[in-house]
C-alpha cells in the first residue's frame, strides 16, 4: 500500500499524460453539465418559487425526489433514448463525452432546480411586498431574485458540480469508460482497482478529492465574504 | 415628468371594503375619499388595520369585497400603480450599491437609460446621500436605508406616497431626516398617507387623521380637531396616550 501511495504522489507530480487527460475530460464533461443544467434549473427553480400554478405541489415533490435520482437509472435513461434504437439514436452519441454530459444534466437539474427553488421562495417572500410596490413582473423579478441569491445559489451550483464529479454510474452507462475518450476519474478509479493498479485508482482518487475539497473551499470563502461585504 | 400634462389619480375612493382572513374580519365595510391634496396620518391601537387599509390602497392587497377606485380617467391598472410609491417600515434593499437601488426602481418603470442616471443622482443627492452611494445598500445603517428607500421613491416622482411607520425602528436623528423627507415631498405636491405611532409626529406632520380600532374606521378628522375635540370615546383616549379597546 505504502508503495502504491508513493507512485500515485508521482504520477500526480510528474503530470502523467494518462492521469492528466482523464482529469482534463472529467473537467471537461462535469463542468459543461453544470453549466448547461444551470442555465436551465436556476431560472427553473426561480419560476417555480414564484408562480402559482395547479400541480405545483406535485412538480415539487418530484424535483425533490428525483434529487435522490440513482446515477444508474439516469445512466440507462439516457442509454435507451442514445441507443441505436432509441429516439435519438439516429445521432450516434452513445459512447461520447456528448452523452455523459447529457446523462451528468439528468442527475443534476433537478438538484440544482429544487435547491435553488428553495432559496428564490425564500427571497420572494422577503422582497414580495417592495417588488410589487415597485410594480416589478414576475417575470422581471426572476434575474432580480437570481442576481441578489447569487451567493447561495453558488453553493447549489457547487453542490450540482460535486454530485457531477464524484458519480460514476451514470457516465459508466453512457460513456462506456473508453480509454482516451470517455474515461473519466471515476470510471477510471472503479476499473482501475479492479485490476489491480491502484497507484493511477489511488493518484486519481487523490485528485478528485482535492478538487471537490478546494472547489468547495473557495466557494466557501467568496460566499462569506461577499455576504459580509454586501450584506 | 409627465404627470402635470396626465390627469390626477386623485381622489382616490374607497367603497364597502373590507377585509377577511381565516375568517377573521379584519377590516369592518368601509367608506373612505383621500382627496388631491395634504398629509394624512392613519393612527390606531395595534391590530386595528391600518397597514392593511395602506395595502389595499396601495394594491399590494386586494379587498375581499368593496372597491378601491382612483381618479386618473383612463389610466391603466399599471399606470396607476406606477404614479404610487410605497416606503416599509423595514425597506428591503437589493444587494447592489445604494445608487443602483434608485436605478433599478427606474429601469423597471421604463426610464431611458440616460434620464435613469441623472433621476437617480438627483435623488441621491437629494437626500443627501452622496458619500453612501457607492456602498453596498443592504449594509448601510437601518436610518441610511430608510433615507434611500425615501430617494428611490422621491425619485419615481409619486403622485402618492405611502408609508407605512417609517421611523418606528430609527433614532432620534434619522426620525428627523425623514420627517424633513415627508415634507420635501408634499412641498413638490405629493400626496402623503402615513401610519404612526407617535402622537408627537402625527401632531407636527399631519393634516387629518383616519382614526382606526379593530377594523372599523372611527374618526376621520383634521388634525388639530382630532387631538383637542375628538368626537368618538376611543379617540378621546387614545389621544390622552390611554389603551384603547
């Protein structure tokens, strides 16, 4: 073991092609999905929190549940839509880095949605009456609400992008963990060990580690300090 | 700008409103006329509804039955609610400087963007407000917010100005700056409905009082007639600084 932890610390110092490409696309992949399903969950969340509509209760209670979404399930959702057969097959993306960002926006709308719809109805409730006063749409008071939530909706963004990089069914499913194309840290950690190589299981896992750690760290920091200094 | 060439809101005329909650009666049918001109205090025991009748004027809340009519002929619902500014007890302040509070207010209604920008340097300054006018609002003091929650309204030019305790949470000093702020704004002609606590300030600020207990509208008087010749027990009361049931 103590060997094995010796050449991961290497790999990681010496900047190993293999462990620098599968972190580049993990990145790659993670990011995109969160930026993509960000795009459309913060504004998603704000709606929700705003409009009354009937049904409402009920699309709660499924953004919140499918926040619990297996990343396998969501990994044979996307499967059987990217399929050869399947309603998108004609586009040939199963076993792409295209379907495991598309899987990763599966598992992390609805959390990004249902947190982010959590934190608007706070603020709703808090600016409501000056809103209207200032005769402000709903519509308008959505980047309104967006923009003066920015700090907490950081932190549901973070925690998109954590729930993103650490899984391994969902991209496992659609990616297939192709070397050089579609193996990622956790797919590349699962197959790793099971071969027996832990130096590259252990020196990604490291990696990974570090990068939610810090990614949440620095969060952390802005988040406090633009709350003291903007209050 | 343009309010001299479009038609008054006011009178504005209340008819048979009321208000229920749960069940609970929380403004008794009430007939009300705020004519064009002055500064009215709305006083009453607490409980007696008269953030509530503020509101319904004002269409934050809509009465349960009964209607709210403003002059204004042909004016728009959203017109109407444009030629109106309302001032909390606590203002709520966007997370963005104090100047670009005032802007955004502007903006929403419309303004072009250049015209935003010296409107809202003139509020600022108006109020006095210049060396806070870059700092973020929501840290500023809870006086210096209430004095930008006046600029911003003074800024949208209201043809009414509702306000609702604005100085029960101040000190002394920032009570002034806002009573000083009541009358910069009935100095330019807008009408000013209040609700106060402080007989003191209803006494220096008001030209007629609305006299509220539990819901029910008691006394509607000028001023100086409430306070030395009330007609109705209650007020009698309340104006010696007795509980009033």
């Amino acid at each position: 073991m103590d060997n094995a932890f010796q050449v991961a610390f290497q790999l990681i110092v010496s900047m190993d092609p293999v462990l620098i490409g599968i972190v580049t696309l993990s990145l790659q992949v993670s990011l995109t999905a969160v930026v993509i399903a960000s795009l459309i969950a913060l504004p998603l969340g704000a709606a929700i929190a705003l409009w009354q509509f009937p049904g409402r209760g009920l699309v709660i209670v499924v953004l919140n549940a499918l926040m619990g979404l297996p990343p396998v399930v969501a990994g044979l959702m996307v499967y059987l839509m990217l399929s050869r057969a399947g309603p998108l097959g004609q586009f040939g993306l199963l076993f792409t880095p295209t379907a495991m960002v598309i899987a990763q926006i599966v598992l992390i709308l609805p959390i990004v949605a249902a947190l982010s719809r959590q934190v608007i109805e706070e603020l709703w409730w808090e600016y409501r009456e000056q809103l209207q006063s200032l005769v402000v749409s709903r519509l308008r008071a959505i980047p309104t609400l967006l923009w003066d939530a920015r700090f907490s909706l950081l932190t549901v963004v973070l925690a998109g992008f954590g729930r993103a990089s650490a899984e391994v069914g969902a991209v496992l499913i659609v990616g297939g963990n192709i070397a050089g194309v579609t193996r990622v840290m956790t797919t590349a950690i699962a197959l790793e060990t099971n071969k027996g190589n832990l130096p590259l299981a252990l020196g990604l896992g490291i990696i990974l580690l570090l990068l939610v750690a810090s990614v949440n760290a620095v969060a952390y920091v802005i988040g406090e300090a633009a709350k003291r200094r903007l209050g | 700008m343009n309010r001299a060439e479009s038609p008054s809101l006011l009178p504005l005329e209340l008819q048979g409103v009321t208000f229920r909650h749960r069940g609970l009666t929380l403004l008794e049918p009430m007939d009300l006329r705020l004519e064009r001109n002055g500064k009215t205090m709305i006083m009453g025991p607490n409980g007696a509804g008269k953030s509530l009748l503020m509101r319904i004027c004002h269409g934050l809340l809509r009465p349960t039955s009964g209607s709210v009519r403003w002059a204004g002929n042909g004016a728009t619902p959203e017109t109407i609610r444009q030629r109106q500014a309302m001032v909390f007890q606590r203002p709520v302040m966007l997370r963005r400087s104090a100047l670009a509070n005032v802007r955004y207010a502007l903006s929403v209604q419309g303004v072009p963007r250049s015209e935003r920008r010296w409107r809202a340097d003139e509020a600022i300054e108006r109020f006095g407000l210049q060396p806070i006018a870059h700092r973020p609002a929501r840290v500023l003091s809870g006086g210096e917010q209430q004095r930008l929650a006046l600029a911003r309204a003074w800024a949208l030019r209201p043809e009414i100005l509702f306000m609702d305790e604005p100085t029960s949470a101040l000190d002394p000093t920032a009570i002034k700056a806002v009573e000083e702020a009541v009358e910069t704004f009935h100095s330019e002609g807008t009408r000013i409905v209040m609700t106060t606590h402080d007989l003191g300030q209803a006494r220096r600020l008001a030209d007629d009082v609305i006299f509220l207990v539990n819901g029910r509208l008691v006394e509607k008087a000028p001023v100086r007639e409430f306070f030395e010749q009330p007609q109705s027990r209650e007020a009698a009361a309340f104006v010696q600084g007795e509980l009033v049931w």
